[in-house]
C-alpha cells in the first residue's frame, strides 16, 4: 500500500480548514484515512499549525511519503521532513570533453558476446554435418 502524508479539507465553503492524515494515495483527497496526525487553519493569523511530530516521524520512518505541503507544515511544527534524495550534480561544460561511459556498459557488451559465441557454434554443428552427409 503507498502510504502519504497528506491534507485533508474540511470545513464551509470559501473557509477552508485543512486535517494533516496519513492515507493511502490511491484514495480521494477527502476521503477515508489511516491516522489523523494534525491540523492546519490558513485563516487564522497568524496560521495554526498543530502536528503531532511523534507520529509524524513514525510514519516518516515507515516509508509514508509527505506531499509537499505536508513536508512544509511538518518542517514549520518542529518535525523532521525526510532528507530529499542527493543526487550527483552533472556538470557539462560545452567545449569540454564528454566523460567516458560508464563500465558497467562494457562489462554487459562482453558478457553478451561471451553467451553469443556458444549459441553461434552450436547452430554451426549440425549445418556442418548436413553438408558432410549430401556430398558423398
């Protein structure tokens, strides 16, 4: 199941109140959750921000993934956001030499030419015997 931490509306119409709840991501935005973890009032001022970051960080640790407005109100609460991936920066500069491939590349071109030559001499038998037995 991909668990998100995500918002909730609640509230009239043109006054919205906002719940913090942990669901299921395939489900519809108000409906039915796992936990309500807090809640987020944007009329107030200044805005009310309640979550309880104990389980919010329980969640975090168990793989549930914050939208990014419940990752804003988290951080905002005292809680801990996930640490976003870190990714190699790709640097290029135009004129420069292009970096060499990569040697796993290499490594699978040899190892597909290493099972191809069993397969090639295995077909190459039994053409050779066909040939030996019609020239008599």
């Amino acid at each position: 199941m991909a668990v998100k931490i995500r918002l909730t509306r609640i509230g009239k119409k043109q006054q919205p109140a906002y719940r913090v709840v942990v669901a299921d991501s395939r489900g519809p935005r108000d409906g039915r959750y796992i936990e309500q973890i807090g809640r987020y009032d944007p009329r107030q001022e200044p805005s009310l921000v309640e979550i309880d970051n104990e389980r919010a960080a329980y969640w975090l640790s168990q793989g549930a993934q914050p939208t990014p407005q419940a990752k804003k109100l988290i951080a905002i609460a005292g809680g801990t956001a996930p640490p976003a991936p870190k990714r190699p920066a790709k640097v290029h500069v135009v004129g420069a030499e292009a970096p060499a491939p990569a040697p796993v590349v290499i490594a699978v071109e040899e190892i597909v030419e290493e099972a191809a030559a069993p397969v090639a001499e295995a077909a190459a038998e039994p053409l050779a015997e066909e040939a030996a037995e019609e020239t008599p």
